[in-house]
C-alpha cells in the first residue's frame, strides 16, 4: 500500500503549495482521513502477526516502537523549523509571518500566570504531541496551534497507538460491539448535543471511525480473504480500479453527503475499506511499492517546512506551477536523505528489537 500513502502525502503537499496545471487530485481532509483507514489496516496486521497483544510486554514493545517510528523525524524537523524561525527574527526577514513574533503579540496576555502557563502548554505540545492541557481545553489556534503545522494529525495517530492493543484484544463480537456503541454514544448523542468542546479528546473521537474502518478491513475482510485462493487478475484488477478511482477522484459528480459525521463522501471510505485487503495482496510483496511508500511520512512531516523555506525567496513568495513543483522536487530530495540517513538505522534498530523479543518468547 505504499502507491497509496505516497500519492496520499503527494496530496497534502500539492495542496498546500499550490496547484500542478489546475489538477487536484484529493482534498487534504480525505487524504488525512485515508492515512487514518490505513494506519488502523497496518495496526491490526502488525499486532496480530508481529507482536503477542497478550502480554504486557509486546504492548510496550509495541508502543516503543511506533515512539521511535514518530518521533526522531518529527524532533528533527521541530529543531529546524525553530532555527529557521530564530533566524528570521533575528535577521528581520518576513517578521509578519514569523511564529515567534505570531505567538507573543496573540498569546494570552490578561496575566503573567496564564502567560506562563500557556507557554510552557504550547512548549511541552510541540514537544511531546501528547503532554497538553488540550485534551480538557478546547484548542486555540490564534496563537499558534504546532510549529510544525500538520503534526496535529500525528497527535491523533498516537492516541490510536494507545487504543490500537487493547482493541486487537477484543473478539470480533465485542469489537463489534464497542464500535456500535462509539457510533451511537459520539455521533449519536454527544456531537448533536454538543457535549464535547473542540479539544483533542473531541479531535480524537472525530477521527476514531477511520481509524475502525481500517482494523475491521484486516479483521473481517481480510482475515476471510486470506483463506480463499483468489485469482490474480482479480486482485490486480481492483487494484488499478482503485489507483484510477483515486487520480480522477475530483472528476467524480454528485459525491453523497453524511452530515452526522461530518463525513463528505461516505461513499469513497466504504470503497477504500473493501479495496485495503485485495490492494494488500497485490502490493505486500513488491519492493517498488514498498519504496514508495518509505517516502510517505517524510514527504508529510518535511514539505511544510521545505515550503515556507521556499517562499522567503522573493520571486517564491506567490503561487504558481512552477514553485509546487520547485518544492516537490525538494521535498523528494530532503525525504530520501531522511530515509538513507535517518528511518533506515532507525528501522533496523526497531526489527531487531521485535525479532529479539519473539526468540526471548
């Protein structure tokens, strides 16, 4: 599924620079809302196949690992990011948009106590992503919500970290169940009430469905589906339907609506969490597809940075083909040395950790 994640983070990247010759391919919100179906995919299969989710251990080896997944990039590009802020202040270039000066002049001035306080909040956020009063405070984004803008969804995608273990534990019947009862109880009950402010916790929530859609593709299709052989044309066939599907997504008239939650086109998830099985069986084994897929996160958590490096050359400071592509290309470049330099020793330390625990067991 790395054709997936690559074209997924390509999205992102051309939406927020821009446009390649007035052709979108998928909006931001689906394209984060896919990663979500796909991360709980990779969730259920790596706890099911790589680590025993009944014992204690495999739990926390499991978490380590996804931290060390996460984290040394995203620390990285955090520390970068602020230099290239420091540095602007200092050398008074673009102090406008400068996140620093942003972030003192929107800040919380009514006292010295609450200054601090929410500036040690917004330190220890860009920071961990998870140590925040914002599970209990609803979000304020006038100041600055991360440094690193689209780490929000990183927030997001630990908290399933967290959840994932326990809801493999569950059986089919009662995972079953516990998704029921989060549909009926979230968007049933708390969303039309408004029970929940716009904090994390609600983030969180919000985003839960795809993060189920995508652990009951692998329990029960996939699972199933594994049983039967299933000719290759078949496979293949929906495979390429699906990549076609997807680059002629925004052509597709008359997309279905779910209000309830808050959901554009119930219709493309649906498509995906059926597709996810087959497009597994068609790309696990093949290395050009797994390559491809080595350059989705680095692409996501690097193009930001790399675009608004890009847009402090004044004849960079405006839209244009020319510029979304300029930082693709730079993107591409950067995210390779961070795979060669960075993920790869990093990916190998994280396989001997899992294989020296499966021989301890």
């Amino acid at each position: 599924m790395g054709t997936l994640r690559f074209i997924f983070a390509l999205c992102i990247l051309i939406l927020h620079s821009g446009q390649i010759f007035n052709f979108f391919v998928l909006n931001s919100t689906v394209a984060v809302s896919s990663f979500f179906v796909i991360s709980g995919f990779f969730m259920a299969l790596i706890l099911d196949n790589k680590y025993n989710h009944t014992k204690k251990n495999h739990t926390f080896l499991f978490w380590s690992n996804r931290f060390l997944r996460i984290f040394p990039l995203y620390w990285i590009t955090l520390v970068i990011t602020v230099i290239f802020i420091v540095l602007k202040l200092v050398l008074h270039v673009g102090t406008s948009d400068n996140a620093i000066a942003h972030y003192v002049s929107w800040s919380p001035h009514t006292s010295v106590f609450f200054f601090g306080v929410n500036l040690i909040n917004y330190i220890f956020r860009n920071i961990t992503l998870l140590i925040t009063i914002d599970y209990l405070r609803a979000s304020n984004n006038i100041s600055g919500y991360l440094l690193v803008q689209q780490a929000w969804t990183l927030q997001i995608e630990l908290l399933f970290y967290v959840l994932a273990p326990f809801l493999t534990r569950l059986s089919k019947k009662l995972f079953l169940g516990v998704f029921i009862c989060y549909m009926i109880v979230f968007w049933g009950i708390i969303t039309p009430l408004h029970l929940i402010p716009l904090t994390l916790i609600n983030s969180f929530l919000r985003n839960l469905v795809f993060f189920f859609l995508g652990m009951m593709s692998y329990r029960f299709l996939y699972k199933n589906l594994h049983m039967i052989t299933l000719h290759p044309h078949i496979i293949k066939s929906v495979f390429f339907a699906f990549l076609i599907y997807l680059l002629f997504y925004n052509l597709v008239p008359d997309k279905v609506t779910l209000p309830i939650l808050d959901i554009t086109d119930p219709f493309y998830y649906v498509i995906l969490t059926f597709s996810l099985p087959l497009i597994f069986f068609q790309t696990s084994a093949s290395l050009f597809d797994n390559f491809l897929g080595k350059f989705s996160y680095p692409i996501y958590i690097l193009h930001f940075f790399i675009l608004k490096l890009l847009s402090n050359l004044p004849y960079l400071r405006y839209d244009s083909y020319s510029k979304t592509i300029l930082v693709a290309v730079v993107t591409l470049i950067a995210s390779y040395l961070a795979i060669k330099f960075i993920e790869t020793p990093i990916n190998r330390y994280r396989q001997k950790r899992t294989n020296n625990l499966a021989l301890a067991s």
